[in-house]
C-alpha cells in the first residue's frame, strides 16, 4: 500500500483551524503529493467544534476517511470528543500541560502550543506553531514551510509566522515520532480548488452573468468567487441585504424579477402578470417601491378577490364581510385600493380592466405596454369557484365606463375615482402622465453590452484556472 496520511485539525472559530488546514494542504503539494480535503464546522462566530481534515497520497484523492492518524488539538476541551475518531497508531499533539489527566492516553502528546506562540510574537499563533509540529511529523523540511508561508502572509506577520513555525518543527525534534513521514518526491505544479471555487468558476465558464447572495457559512466563498472571477469576463455581482433579498432578486417576486430583465436586456418589453394576492399581498412591498421607482413594465393584475389557486382565502381586495375558506366570519378588515396606493405614488398609467369585456381590456393592456414607465392594469376577473359575490353577473350590473370626456391627467379626480366602488366601479384609464423619468434613464444598469449579450472568452476562463496553480516562490 502506498502512502495514506490523514491529518485532522480541530479547534473553536477564531482559532486558525481553517488556516492550519489550508497550510497543511499546500505543504502536500509542496511535498510532491496529492491531497483531499474536507471542513466541518458549526454555525459560530466564535467557538465550537469545527475541524479540517486533510488526506495525502501519492495518487489523486477522491474523498477523506473517518479514521485520522495526525491531530492538532488547538482547543484542549476537545480531547474528549475527539480520540475516539483517532487511529490506534496515531498522534494526537494538543495544548496540554505535562501530566494533565487529559494525556494518559498514549497517544496524546502534550505541547505548548501557546507558550511558543508568544515566544513568536503573538498567542494567536498557536496554529502556526502546530502547524510546524505536524510538517516535521510529515518530514517537510523547515524551508519548504516557509516558502508556502511566504505564500499567505506578507511584512512583519510573515516573519512571525515563520519563527512559529520553526519553534515548533525545532520542540517536535525528539517528541513527536516519525512514522507518518512523506516519502521525498519532486514537486509538481498543480491546481488546487476548493469545491466552492470549483463550482463559481463553472458558473462564470459556463456563461452565468448575473449572481446575487448574502454572505453565510458554508457558502460566503462561491460568493467571493464570482465576485471577485466574474466582473472581468462580464458577470455582474450584487450582495443583497439579506438571503429573502437575495431571492427575490435572482428568482422571486414577479417585479424583482421583471426589473432585473429590464436591467440585463433594456432592449425587451417586458410585462408581470400574477393575481391580486400575489401582486398586493406577497408583493406588496415590490409593488410600492416599485411604482415608486418607475421601471419601464407594465404590470396586470387578474384581480378576482380570492387567493384561488390556494383554496379560497380572502385576497388584500377582499369585501368587507365576504366569508372565504379560511375567515367564515367574514372578512374583516377593508381592502387594499391598489389604483388609489398607485396614483397617491405617482404613477403614470392607472387603469381597471374587466375580464368579461376582452376588446376593451385589451385595448387598455395595449396603452400600458405602450407607456413609458410603470402601468398597472387592475383587471376585475371572477373567479366562478371560489367567489360567489364578484361574479360576472354583479360586475355586470356595478361597473361602468369612464366616459370620453374624462381627464386623465386630474391626479385628484382620478383618485378620487380609485376609491369608488360601494355603489359603481369605474373601468377605463383613470390617470395618466408622462412627465416622470423611467427608472432605465436614471440608473446606469450593467452598461453595454446589455447581460444577454455578453460572451464568456474561453482563454479568460483559463486564465483564472492558472491563477489557481500551485507554485513555490
């Protein structure tokens, strides 16, 4: 059997467990081996138990094993939990005073980690000092640790991370056994990836040109791949302010993401059509902000006062009294006025539809693609199973058409309009304006070429491969 050495460092957040691990891995390379690696940790800021396991061979590693047969313990308290998942050759080097009770397992080697770490010029270079004991357990020469050293830190840091690591290959000299040492083999070039790089770089290679997120453990690297990979070959990056908003923008509500299509190709008409509930309910914050903004969609709302598709639960333009599957009472709360909320935020295209008249409704949808800027057509539609009050025969005997004569443009009259519906419902275009500016005009989007029309230059794409290369300086 060839060379199989699984290391496992384990230790709180805030430790340099990561950074040990990394180390350790890159030391493989540097070696002339092979390595997979694999990280497991809690959702903590601080603290816990978090490990990075790291298994080298000769040949390339598919996958880690359970069994390790090199630890660093940065955390003492660990120890418990961790010598069960040691092998019986193994070593365990942990920041344990001599004699403590925590050392009569024989495979435990008491090390002070910390005292040497200060001794380097600061504690919190207790994972560096480890690092040293394991690289001499491996049989990596001094030399070849500071050379990857010099890889990961610069000025006065990489000076002390050098002199903790030599202190600690300098005490693991006649302490720590030999018996995991790595065969001598040339040193390679070879790349290394984490699977969260691999998988942003496939994203950018494979034409991804809009990415959006909110920074989380385990995924903030994907995050920090793109960002940092994907603007130079035509990516545009957004960290949203949270992970519903990182959502709603690549994929939820029908306005972030009718919005987003007018940013990414400003040469579409694009149009959002959903239902009274979707729209003025779980959207309402999008629709607000939305008129608000102005983009240039038009928005066209099948209004039947119901949630239908689940079932019958009163929808934000339910009546008053209207009893639905889930209020049998009754509704009891008034309803939303959707084309009053809109003219009171400036729209410049209001209008109400009725289902039963196609010509006329048509008409109004064709006005309100032509319109620049946000147009909302609330259009009244029955829903004949859920809805037995807004049927086509009440809408029939309640609504009415603006007439001729109706002036668009009085912003007043026309909210006063928005609000009839006790006695009459008006249909037509209640208000219009055009002296607003689009949302397109004023933002300057992703620039040219628009999303759609950019390319993914193939040696670009090689490009950042070769910058994950693996050399020594």
């Amino acid at each position: 059997m060839g060379v199989d050495v699984n290391i496992r460092v384990t230790g709180g957040a805030g430790q340099g467990v990561h950074t040990a691990g990394g180390l350790l891995s890159r030391l493989a390379v540097a070696a002339g081996h092979h390595f997979h690696a694999t990280q497991d940790y809690m959702s903590r800021i601080r603290g816990g138990r978090n490990s990075y396991s790291v298994r080298i061979r000769e040949i390339p590693v598919r996958a880690g094993r359970q069994l390790a047969d090199v630890v660093l313990v940065l955390d003492p308290g660990h120890l418990p939990n961790i010598l069960s998942s040691v092998a019986t050759a193994g070593i365990v080097v942990c920041d344990l005073p001599p004699g403590d009770a925590g050392s009569a397992d024989g495979r435990v080697i008491p090390a002070p980690l910390k005292e040497l770490a200060v001794s380097a010029g600061s504690p919190i270079l207790g994972n560096i000092v480890g690092t040293g004991i394991v690289a001499h357990a491996l049989g990596i020469p001094p030399e070849t640790v500071e050379r990857v050293l010099a890889l990961e830190f610069k000025g006065d840091f990489l000076e002390k991370n050098r002199v903790a690591a030599r202190l600690g290959a300098e005490w693991a000299q006649g302490r720590v056994p030999d018996s995991f040492r790595l065969p001598e083999r040339a040193f390679q070039t070879r790349m290394i990836l984490s699977g969260n790089e691999a998988l942003s770089l496939g994203a950018v290679a494979g034409g991804c040109k809009f990415a959006v997120g909110y920074p989380m453990t385990p995924g903030s690297s994907i995050l920090l791949g793109l960002s940092v990979d994907g603007p130079a070959i035509g990516l545009v990056f957004e960290q949203a302010e949270d992970e519903i908003a990182a959502l709603n923008m690549a994929i939820g509500a029908s306005y972030a993401g009718a919005l987003a299509i007018r940013m990414a190709n400003p040469s579409l008409t694009v149009v959002v059509t959903s239902g009274d509930g979707d729209i003025y309910g779980e959207g309402g914050n999008h629709f607000v902000h939305n008129v608000r903004r102005n983009p240039d969609i038009a928005v066209f709302v099948h209004d039947n006062q119901v949630y239908g598709l689940t079932k019958g639960q009163p929808s934000p333009t339910s009546d008053p009294g209207w009893a639905g599957s889930l209020q049998r009472a009754g509704v009891i709360a008034g309803p939303f006025q959707p084309l009053a909320v809109a003219i009171a935020l400036g729209c410049g295209f209001v209008a109400r539809g009725l289902a039963a008249d196609i010509e006329f409704t048509a008409d109004l949808m064709v006005q309100a693609i032509a319109h620049k800027g946000f147009a909302l057509v609330d259009i009244l539609q029955p829903c004949v199973t859920f809805n037995k009050k807004n049927t086509y025969q009440w809408y029939g005997k309640m609504v009415y058409k603006l007439p001729p004569d109706h002036d668009a443009a009085d912003r007043v009259r026309a909210f006063e309009l928005s609000l009839e519906w006790e006695e009459r419902i008006p249909i037509g275009v209640l208000h219009r304006r055009d002296d607003r500016p689009a949302f397109e005009e004023l933002h300057p989007g992703v620039g040219d070429p628009p999303l759609h029309a950019r390319e993914t230059p193939p040696e670009a794409v090689r490009d950042l491969l070769r910058k994950r290369l693996f050399t020594l300086p």
